[in-house]
C-alpha cells in the first residue's frame, strides 16, 4: 500500500509539472522546492519518499532549463545527485548533468557524467545519445560518435527520438540522403507529433525528394491547421512542385493566420511574378 505521505510528496512533484506545463513557471518552482524539502523522518515508506525528493529536484531542474537558468539546472541536478538514496537509479541523474554541462560549454566535465552514466547502465538509451551529441562537436570524433548513435538505434529502433537525433548528426555531416530516412522513420514512428513531422519534411526537401517532402508537409499542416508556419511551409513545397495555384491558397492562410509575415509575402509576390 502507498502511504498517504508518499502520495503527499508526490503532489507535489505532479502539481509542479501542471503548473511548469501551463507557464506558471514561478509556482511551479516553488511547489518542486517545497517538494524537494518535506520532511521524510518517521514515514514507514521511506524510499519513496526519498524516490519523490530526488523526481522533485529533476523536475525543478528541467523547469530551469527549460527556462534557459542553466546554472540554476545544474544547482538542482547537483542537490538530486547528493540526495540520491542507494536505491534509487542514478543514470538519468547523471545524464542530466552531463546535458547541462555540456550546454554550458564544459565539456569535460559533462563527459565525465555521460561516461558515468553508461557505466551505470550501458543500456541508458538518453546517455547514448547525449554522448553523441557531445562527441560529435569535435570533429576528430565524429566517426565515434556515429558510434553511438548507432548503439542507441540498435537499442531502441522503435524510439522515434533516437531516430531523430541521428538524422540530425547525420544532416551536420552532409549526409542528406541518410538524415532523410532517419527523419522519415521518426516521423512514422510518432506520425502525431508535428515536429517531428515537419523535420522529415525539412530532412526530405534538402534531399531533393520533394514530392515525399510534399506529403509531410501537408500531414504537418493537418496536424496544427491553425498555425501559419505550417501553411507556409507547405506553400514553399508546392511552389517548388510547380502546384502554384495551391502555392497560392496555402501563403494566403499562413497571411490570414499571421498577417505581415516577411517571409510568407515575399514569397507570395515570386509567385505573382511566375503567374503574371
């Protein structure tokens, strides 16, 4: 049975997250620190009490560097490591302070924290891929890299987000033909996320396969219809396909959705030129 404190703690960390996800950023914050701060001393359900501490403190850390706070990130993922219990998992723990200081630029460290958290499970698919990303800022390692992207897709082929992640690495390397199926996979495997929709789009456009970009376009632009990239985007395409009069049609929703848009006008009036 839960105990009744448990389920306190973690209220707080769910109330959090609800809060985080609406920009209630300020709250939020300070309902994972209270959260990160309760008492466990007496509760016959100790770790997970301790379990709920430590999730309060990521989530408080995610919440700052989804705010760009990196060093507030780090603060809190450094307070998470100091009070992980010996029961608690360290990987994600030690990942996320490898991203961290590796967005801060130090990467030394922040190696130092991938390499710890494979070695805590080398199965870690997040650390293989945050690993590459780091190895992969160097240019003398870029073939090791590949190398554990390629771990990470053998590991979990189903994940659309290692998918994508290495069609990015592969699109830095000039590989486009490559980063096109890699986006393509991803965008299958999570045919309702829009990003990742309009990445295989993207990834199929830069590979001259515009007819299959085409078609991402259009399914991006089903997904959010309300949202003017998303036409014009698709304008761009079908102006590239010669489907001009539908050029046209999509650049005059994305003006109604987001009027004055540079981009979307000047496309707009090299259309007119090719129609006049």
């Amino acid at each position: 049975m839960i105990s009744l404190s448990f389920v306190f703690a973690e209220a707080y960390v769910n109330l959090g997250a609800a809060l985080a996800s609406v920009g209630r950023g300020t709250e939020a914050a300070a309902v994972l620190r209270a959260g990160a701060s309760l008492d466990g001393s007496g509760l016959k359900d100790k770790r997970a009490h301790e379990a709920a501490r430590v999730q309060a403190l990521l989530q408080l850390g995610a919440l700052y560097a989804d705010q760009g706070r990196l060093q507030r990130a780090l603060s809190a993922y450094r307070e998470a490591l100091h009070a992980l219990p010996d029961h608690y998992p360290p990987q994600s723990v030690y990942n996320l302070l490898g991203e961290t200081l590796s967005r801060l630029q130090q990467y030394a460290e922040a190696e130092r924290w991938f390499q710890a958290s494979l070695a805590s499970q080398p199965d870690h698919v997040p650390a293989h891929i945050t690993y590459g990303k780091l190895l992969a800022r160097n240019s003398s390692r870029v073939l090791e890299a590949e190398r554990w992207f390629l771990r990470a897709r053998r590991l979990a082929p189903d994940d659309s987000s290692v998918h994508h992640h290495y069609g990015l690495f592969l699109t830095s390397q000039g590989r486009l033909s490559e980063a096109a199926e890699e986006q393509l996979r991803a965008a299958e495997l999570s045919r309702s996320d829009y990003e990742l929709s309009m990445a295989a789009a993207s990834a199929l456009r830069q590979a001259d396969r515009l007819d299959d970009a085409e078609v991402w376009y259009r399914h991006a632009a089903s997904l959010r219809p309300h949202e003017a990239r998303s036409h014009t985007n698709l304008g761009a395409i079908l102006h590239l396909n010669g489907k001009y009069k539908q050029a046209a049609a999509a650049y005059s929703e994305a003006l109604r959705l987001q009027p004055g848009d540079a981009t979307t006008i000047m496309n707009l009036h090299k259309l007119a030129a090719i129609l006049a």
